[in-house]
C-alpha cells in the first residue's frame, strides 16, 4: 500500500503534538516546568519549537511525533501532557487578573 500524505504526517494525535510545539505559551510551560520541577537556570522563551518537539518525543517514548498515534502509551501521555499545559494557562491567567499567588503559576509536573 502506497504511503499517503496522512501516514507521512502522522493522524490526529501527530498533529496536536505539532501544534502545542509552535505554540510560543508551551515554550514558556517548559521553561517554568524546568525550574520549578528541576530548578534549571533558564529564562523564559529559553525552549522553542524544536525543544518542545524533542522534548514530547522524549516524554512519550517515541523518535517522531507521527509515531504518537501507533502508540496507545504515548498517546495517553500526549494527553496528559496537554491537559497539564492547559491547566497551566488557565492558573497562569488567573493569576494575571485574579492575583493568585505563586504556586499557581508554576507547572505542576
């Protein structure tokens, strides 16, 4: 069977992967999860799309992000990984207009 364009880029969940990694907020989820869970000395906008692309693949026990969607364990910890980093939004804009402390703008994981 000939290789689609689909199977090339990988199906739903490749494609989520490759979204959080363009986006600017994941690098700075990142950034702040290394220094809060590692205490790393990096400042944000330190992690860019590349980062965050080794880094999911690493997370996720996979060499490219096509190969998320094969894996029911990674997919999972796709998953996991997003609903992490929305989380850590929503306590990040809840701080900036509701005064949380700084607990809640730290990634939990």
């Amino acid at each position: 069977m000939p290789n689609t364009d689909n199977q090339k880029r990988g199906g739903g969940a490749a494609r989520a992967a490759g979204i959080l990694c363009r986006d600017p907020m994941f690098g700075l989820y990142l950034d702040q999860r290394a220094r809060s869970k590692f205490g790393a000395d990096v400042a944000d906008g330190t992690h860019n799309e590349q980062d965050a692309r080794d880094w999911i693949c690493r997370a996720c026990g996979v060499e490219s992000r096509r190969e998320i969607d094969g894996s029911p364990q990674a997919r999972a910890t796709l998953r996991t990984i997003s609903d992490r980093f929305s989380a850590w939004k929503t306590r990040k804009k809840s701080a900036e207009y509701g005064g949380a402390d700084a607990r809640d703008r730290s990634p939990d994981h």
